[in-house]
C-alpha cells in the first residue's frame, strides 16, 4: 500500500469523524413504549472504534509498525428486548477487524495474524432487581473487576493478567469462551461471579494443545467512597496440556488481584497488584511437565489528570504517567518493567489521538517505544 493511500486513509477518518455526532452508540432501533407491536420493547445500538496507529522501535521492528497499521479496529452491536418494566433480554456481539488486512495493504499489518475475528458474543436476561445473567464469549470476572481499571493507557497490558496468558479466550483472564457470568449491585458493592465451561483444545505451538476442563471466578467492588473504590477478584482454571506424543499434564491455573481506585475531582489514579499461579508460560523451554512458569506477580498503576479545554476542535488533554512490573519467580530468571509517559488528547465528535512514550527494561531486551494511536469512537 503507498504512503499516499495510507494518508487517504486516515483524512477519510478524520473527515468521517468531524462529520458525524459524538455518540457512545448509535441507536438503530428504540423502544416505543406507545406501541403495541411485537417490535415495540426492541432496542438496537451499533457502535465502535477504529483505530489507525503507529509504532517506532529503538530497534529491529515489524515493517508494518512505522508504516501505519491497524491498532484494534471493533464494531459492536447490542440488543435489549424489555419483557417487563424491570427485566430484559440482551444480546451483544463485538467483531474484531483488521481493516488493513481486509483491504490486502501491502506492509500495513501482520500477514501471520487475523483479518477479522470474534471479540465478544453473549446474550441473557437483565433485571433491575435480580442482576443480569449472561452466556456466552464475555468479559471474565479479572479483567471485569482488575484488568478494567488500569486498561486506560496505549501499550498496556504487560504485567495484568489479561495478556501474559496462554490464550485470553480460553485461559478465563480475558474473554473465556463458553462462559457463565452474574452481576448484581448491593448498595456500595458490585458483585461477580462466572462458571466456565469445558472448551475444545486449542493450538498453542511446539506440537501442543490447550484444554479447559472447568473453571470459576468471584469479585466485587466495594465504593469506599464517592471518588475512592476498592476491588478484588479470584479466578481459577483447570486445564490440560498434551502433545502431539500422547504426554499430558494437568495444571489447576489460579489467579488473585486487587485494585484501588481514585477519581478526585479530574484525576484519574489507580494501582493494581496480581498473584499468578500456574498461569504464565515458561520463559525456558515449555514441556509439557513444566508449561508454566509456577508463581509470579503484576503490579501497575496510572496516574492521569484531565484538563478540559471545550473548544471547537480541542475538547481536553490528559498528560499521564503509568508504570507496570512483571516478575516470575523459581528459575525463570525472568522481569520486565516499564514507565510510561505519554498524553490523550480529546478533540471532539469521537475524534482523539494519543502519544505515549514506553521506556522498557526487561531481562528479553525488549526495545524503548513511541506509539501513535488516532481513535474514531462511534
């Protein structure tokens, strides 16, 4: 793809997003309470995110980094069908695109990853009372009450549960498939709790296979405060990993992590600390008898303030620093930490734009950092 495409590619974004409303969803279909139609307690909402960016390495890098590449493109669409005043039926799928990839853009993204691929996909019943029960490929209960918190800058995700795993769709850090989820508020607390069914095996490389037998999590957060919460969650796997020469092993993952977060006023402060359990891989040779690393801990956190400008074209900027820190304990030899330093800047109509600077010390050597993301929120 020529740079001059790649640059009608992003006015294209810029233009669209000047062009339409600022909406957190677009709402195709909405209730209409004076109706007595079969389609009248139907809402429907789109929405999503696409998201061009750009990656400079101090080192050996992927062409398609500086180039311009798709940096998590989405599309999301959502369902509720109110059956009473208090209870509903919700469905929602969430659709991953590559946009460069789906338009063949010669050194403009990963020819070893996924065009396009299913993020999220579930349904169930909502009511005002009784919580909200759901099934499907959701959100599991670390990220829903740990990994959300700190998920708030570019290059994260380095020492949180929710990418250092085997695979987030099965290992239930991330996105388990096949999952049961409940979510219900009691006053100052939000509890949750999810059920993880068995998943066929997946590939995970070196002729091996990844099997969930069962899993479960619970967590809660607990407002202290107006502006200060507290979080904790527990999440546990079993799990099974065989060779391709019939040798197997099983591994009961587990996973512990606690947040503190504070919202003064326009500041936004969080930290995180996590316990992992048989829930890293190896950085040494990953048999079957020894896949994961044993025990380790993530922490991170993320202080950012918010200065709202309000002006046509220029809505606020917040500058931030965040830091995070990854070690494996045993005889994995084995750390990463990093800083960051980086601001995003609000400039309306679903427009932002954020620059960050990632200053890396790990034991793999592991480059500093410069990411440029362009956000276009729908």
């Amino acid at each position: 793809m020529s740079k001059l495409k790649s640059s009608i590619l992003i006015g294209g974004v810029v233009l669209s997003a000047l062009s339409a409303a600022a909406h957190a969803e677009i709402v195709v279909l909405d209730k209409n309470p004076q109706s007595d139609s079969l389609l009248a307690p139907l809402s429907l909402q789109v929405g999503g995110s696409i998201r061009p960016e750009w990656i400079f390495n101090n080192g050996p890098e992927p062409g398609y980094y500086k180039n311009g590449h798709d940096g998590g493109t989405r599309f999301r669409f959502g369902a509720d069908y109110k059956l009473t005043q208090d209870t509903s039926v919700i469905g929602y799928y969430e659709w991953g695109v590559d946009l460069a990839h789906a338009l063949d853009w010669d050194g403009h993204y990963n020819t070893d990853g996924k065009r396009d691929y299913q993020r999220q996909s579930y349904a169930g019943i909502k009511d005002d009372r009784y919580g909200t029960l759901t099934y499907g490929h959701q959100w599991g209960i670390y990220y829903s009450v740990i990994g959300v918190k700190s998920d708030v800058w570019d290059n994260d995700g380095h020492a949180g549960a929710t990418g250092i795993g085997v695979n987030g769709d099965f290992d239930g850090a991330n996105r388990p498939k096949n999952s049961i989820k409940y979510t219900n508020d009691f006053g100052p607390v939000k509890l949750y709790a999810n059920y993880l069914l068995p998943e066929d095996e997946t590939w995970i490389g070196n002729n091996q296979t990844y099997r969930r037998n069962n899993g479960g999590g619970l967590g809660l957060d607990y407002n202290l405060t107006k502006t200060l919460t507290f979080s904790a969650a527990y999440s546990e796997t079993d799990a099974t990993i065989k060779d391709n020469a019939f040798n197997k092993k099983d591994y009961h993952q587990q996973i512990s992590g606690t947040a503190l977060t504070w919202q003064p006023n326009n500041w936004y402060i969080v930290g995180t600390a996590s316990y992992y359990k048989d829930f890293v891989p190896s950085t040494r040779e990953n048999t079957v008898s020894h896949y994961f690393a044993g025990s380790g801990y993530g922490l991170e956190s993320f202080v950012g303030y918010t200065f709202n400008i309000d002006k046509p074209f220029l809505k606020s900027i917040q500058p931030y620093v965040a830091a995070d820190s990854l070690r494996l304990k045993g005889d994995e030899d084995f750390h990463a930490n990093h800083v960051y330093l980086g601001a995003g800047t609000t400039i309306g109509y679903g427009l932002s734009v954020y620059v960050e600077r990632t200053l890396a010390n790990s034991s793999d050597g592991e480059p500093d950092s410069t990411w440029v993301t362009v956000f276009y929120d729908f």
